[in-house]
C-alpha cells in the first residue's frame, strides 16, 4: 500500500485505473489545471497521490484458506463496488 500512498504505483493496474478515472472527472483535472496555470505544477507521483485522494478507496483484509477462494471474494467484491478499477492482469483473465 506504501506504493499507492507515495504516488510511485501509477503504472500499476490499480494506480493506472484510478488515475484513468480521476482524469476523465472535469473538476479534479480542472483542479490540476488551476495548480498549472496558477505557476504550481505537480509531479507525476502528485498527481498519483491526488487521485488516490480522490478516489477515496478504503482498504480491508480478509485472509482466505488459498488462491481461489482469494479470487472468488475479490470478484465479489467489486462486484458490489461497481467499478472496474483493479489489476490489469484479472481484467485480462490472467
């Protein structure tokens, strides 16, 4: 989580998805925009922080007996959420 916190994880497939989404939200890039125009631009890993903020995800942990039941409560679970922000490789099938 220390990766997502610190911006460093923008090109992962959660950092990416999020930062994907915070970019297509007109007030957040206006935000970003406002900050560039007004002389204080952000660095690539600021812009990872500020969509983490503005994603407002919150994290919990389950432990599951293996690999498959792991799979299956993480399917459930953004089933629920209704958003397709997580790992590239499980949208991939892999």
């Amino acid at each position: 989580m220390r990766r997502y916190t610190s911006g460093k994880a923008l090109a992962s497939g959660l950092g990416e998805g999020i930062f994907d989404r915070a970019l297509a939200d007109r007030e957040w890039l206006r935000e970003r925009l406002a900050e560039v125009e007004s002389g204080r631009p952000m660095r690539a890993v600021q812009w990872g922080k500020a969509s983490l903020v503005w994603a407002d995800l919150h994290v919990c942990w389950a432990l599951t007996e293996d690999r498959e039941e792991a799979l299956a409560l993480e399917k459930r679970v953004l089933a629920v959420q209704g958003i397709g922000w997580w790992n590239r490789a499980h949208r991939a099938g892999h």
